[in-house]
C-alpha cells in the first residue's frame, strides 16, 4: 500500500500544482490568501528564470541571481504547502498523485511542468551532447567550455576539437549564446588565456530550416544573421546534425565536424507524467487543452504553459511555448477557480500577444511587437528592461543589474570559475 505524503488536513478543497515554472508560480501565487489549500510540487526548491540559463552558462550570471526560494515566496501563505519531490505517477481515477515522498489526493490538479532537451531520441546525442534547461545544465555547460581552454593550455598539439563550439537550433536560446560566446572570445577569452590562439575558435550555429529566429518575421531573422556574422559567428542553414560521438558532429550531408562541444538548442518536447491517457497527448509529447485548460477526457486535471497545447483562431497549431503564454494561462485559471467556488461561470483564456525579442550581443537585439519591430541598441534596452522586471525578487533584479553594468563598462565577466561535484567524472 503505497504511504501517504505528510500533508496538513485542508479545510479548503485541495490544489495540487505540479511545477515551479511561470504556470506553475504564477497560479499558486494567484491562489495565495483563496479558499483553497494550495499543494506546491517541484524537483527544485526554488523557482528558476530560464531565459538567463545561457548567461550562467557563458560566466555571466550567478545561478543564484536568477533562482529564487520557493518557501521565501510563500512565507506569508498559511495555506500553501511546498513539497520538494519527483512526479512519479497520476492516478485520476481516485485523484492521487505518487511522488517520492507519497500519495497526494488532489481536487483538482494543475499539470505545469514544462518541457525539456528535444534530442529526437538519438542516444549519442543524448549521452554526449549539451543541453540548457535547468540551472544545473546551465553549470556542467560552463564548467564544460572553460575546462576545455584549460585543457588546450596543457596540450602540445593544436587539437581541434577544443576550438569548435557547435550550436545546434538557430532559436532565441541559439542566437543569444552564440552572441555571448563571440563576445567572450573577442573580449575576454584572450586575456585569461594568453597561448592560446583565440582567432583559431570557431563558434557556428547549424540550423535544419531556411533562417534563424524562424518564429520571428523574415527582417528579423536577416538582422539576427548580420548581427551575428558581424562579431565572427558561423551560420550554417538547411544543415542537420545527424549524429555525434563526443568528438565528432556528423552531419546530414556526410561531412564532420571534429568537437567535443555540441550545444543542443533544437527543439523541445513536453515533461508529461505517466497516467494522463494518451488519447490526450499530442505532437511534442504535450496535453490537449480546451478553452479553459482543461485536458481532454478530464474534468478536474488542468494543464499550462509549455505542456499543454491550446489552439484558438490566432494560433491554429497551438501557442508558442514561452513564458507569457504559461503567466497568461495561469493567471486565468486561478480566476476560474475562484469562480468555481463562487458558482460562477468559468472564463476562458485569451492569450495576449506581448511580442518576441532575442538578443544577440552588446547593443544588439531583435524586437517584435505586433507589427511593430525594432533593432540594435534601442532593442538592445528594452530586452534587458523586460528581463529585469520579470524576476522574482527585488535583490536578484539588483544583482542582475549590477553584473550588467559590470560587463557593459569593463567588456568582462568575473564568474569563470569551474565548479565540480566531488567525484563527477563525467567529461
């Protein structure tokens, strides 16, 4: 008989949110201080801002700056639990989540949990290649690029495959690391590595489509190129990646690239959990959803943000997976909880468009606004600003500007410190 979590008996009908992310923050925040008792569940104990993961990788950011405590945000809510365990299992027939530390029985269940690296089930890439979607990934990624300089110091021969950086997916998180790392190696690198010959690192981005930014208009995907181009990076469209061993990046037409470095920025697919039927399941491995977020064949299990696929008018296959679209949602979704309890009538969503914006370097930047769009330096300040204004807490927005300021005047980062696990042997 499987144990039961230790959990206050509710008073309230019981909430229980799987996933910390933008959906998952945002409804439990919303929930604060309602007639529900609200059950908080993630891997982490803290919440993380993930479109700065690339500036922990690239030395500029402390991971710390962009987490924050998930029991600091609720500190004030008495009925909300926060449980730090792993998903295993839902049981909808008798409202029962298994986890790690026991069932939880739910009323109704909000399945938050995100997505993850898309390798397209390609095991050496999986084993070898790099990916971005968590603070730790963030870290082994870092501690991977500088480890590598260090190794080329010790070695007599001009290896190759420590002076190849292979990005693979010409996204937002493609273009903004790939910026960041010309950057480091027209800047910074040099001056911490002296024998090394930094003119000889080669940073390419190979993209399987026609342009970069593919979700963005066709001007932004050209300036994004020039952008890129301008500070020394390699593009490489209509280009697949088709296997890679640790050392050598084999590609769709035959040739090789010789690296030990392929950061895997291709595509997504959607963390679901054992138990939701498969009937619900669509492409991208995500929960179909109707207008209120409910998944389909349920009446009390809700899915937002980046596992669920939602479709209206406007977005006819599905909302983009940013974290406006899982804000949005969750927000809504509290509101109709409320009104669940007030016997009013549930609203459904309507997803706000507020633009897509990408940065590239130094007073570089891609903007999109509706119809509206602009470049350079002027898009360059709105993205920081709207970056800032989304973390959670008032010191971590400080730090954040503080190492910006930093880098702006000095054209350094002062976080390249490799940090290993005491016995981690891998790479």
């Amino acid at each position: 008989m499987e144990f039961i979590a230790h959990i206050p008996p509710a008073k309230y009908k019981r909430v229980v949110v799987i996933g910390a992310g933008f959906g998952g923050l945002k409804i439990a925040q919303k929930l604060k201080g309602s007639d529900y008792q609200v059950v908080l569940i993630d891997k982490n104990n803290y919440h993380q801002f993930q479109p700065l993961f690339y500036q922990v990788a690239t030395s500029g950011l402390e991971p710390s700056s962009i987490c924050f405590p998930l029991r600091k945000i609720f500190q004030n809510a008495t009925q909300t639990y926060i449980r730090v365990a792993e998903v295993q299992s839902i049981h909808s027939e008798r409202n029962t989540v298994s986890t790690s530390i026991g069932a939880i029985t739910y009323d109704y269940l909000i399945i938050a949990t995100g997505c993850d690296t898309n390798f397209f089930g390609n095991k050496n890439v999986i084993e070898h290649a790099l990916g971005m979607k968590s603070v730790g990934e963030a870290l082994a990624l870092r501690n991977h690029i500088l480890q590598n300089f260090e190794n080329r110091t010790n070695d007599d021969e001009d290896n190759e495959k420590y002076l190849n950086i292979v990005i693979v997916g010409g996204g937002p998180t493609g273009v903004e690391i790939a910026g960041t790392l010309a950057e480091m190696r027209n800047h910074i690198l040099p001056k911490d590595y002296p024998e090394i010959d930094f003119t000889k690192l080669k940073i390419s981005i190979l993209d399987n489509g026609e342009r970069l930014l593919s979700s963005f208009s066709p001007r932004s995907s050209e300036k994004a190129k020039q952008y890129l181009e301008d500070i020394g990076v390699t593009i490489r469209l209509k280009t697949l990646v088709k296997d890679f061993d640790g050392n050598t990046a084999i590609l769709g037409d035959g040739s090789t690239i010789i690296s030990n470095t392929v950061i895997w920025a291709a595509g997504i697919t959607g963390n679901s959990i054992p138990g939701i039927s498969n009937n619900s399941i669509v492409r991208g491995n995500r929960y179909r959803v109707n207008e209120f977020n409910i998944v389909e064949g349920y009446n009390n299990i809700f899915a937002i943000g980046d596992i669920c696929y939602q479709v209206d008018k406007e977005f006819p296959d599905g909302h983009p997976q940013v974290a406006q679209v899982a804000m949005q949602q969750g927000r809504n979704l509290a509101k109709n909880l409320k009104n669940l309890i007030d016997k009013k009538t549930m609203e459904p969503v309507t997803y706000v468009d507020l633009g897509s914006m990408a940065t590239i370097g130094r007073n570089k930047a891609v903007v999109e606004i509706r119809s509206f769009k602009l470049y350079g330096i002027a898009a360059w300040f709105i993205w920081m600003f709207v970056h800032l204004m989304s973390l959670v807490g008032v010191k971590n927005k400080i730090l954040i500007f503080i190492n910006w300021f930093w880098n702006y005047i000095t054209y350094d980062q002062s976080l390249r410190l490799i940090i290993k696990q005491k016995n981690n042997t891998k790479r």
